[in-house]
C-alpha cells in the first residue's frame, strides 16, 4: 500500500473589505496521510494559520515528519512538538 504525506491548504472566503476593494481570506493547512490515488486516508494534525504574501511566506511550509514503523508515524507540529500517529 503506497502512502504520501500531504499539506491540504484550506482557503476560506471570510468577506469583502469594501475600502482596499479586495476578497478576505484566511489561509490554513493541514497535514494529511494519502493513498496512491489522492484520497485522504487520515487527518494527521491541524489546521495551522498561515500567511501566504510576497513579504512573507510565499512557499508552502516543510512537513516534519518521520515513519516510525511501517504503523506509525511522527508529525512535528508549528509549536515544535512531536506527535504519534498510528496508521
């Protein structure tokens, strides 16, 4: 069974800010375990805020993770703390 870990990016439209004429968004990401064919086999953690701009982030952030065993797995999270996930 082939498994990828993915960031899922989550784009919400919150409203219009009428004065600047532009779209609200708020942007999140969550890290995901999928199969070979794309399909989300397990939420792993998230979602974390993120600041897509060209001042500052303007490429996906690094998936820290680690395979334990062939059933487990590790994600660090934002706040630098490692989690345990069985598969």
């Amino acid at each position: 069974m082939s498994r990828h870990l993915h960031l899922r990016s989550k784009r919400p439209f919150l409203g219009r800010n009428n004065l600047l004429d532009i779209k609200v968004k708020s942007y999140k990401y969550d890290v995901v375990l999928l199969d070979k064919n794309g399909e989300v086999l397990k939420y792993l953690s998230g979602p974390f805020p993120v600041s897509f701009s060209k001042e500052k982030l303007r490429k996906p952030p690094a998936i820290e993770a680690k395979w334990i065993s062939p059933q487990l797995i590790t994600v660090r999270n934002p706040g630098k703390k490692w989690e345990v996930f069985k598969i």
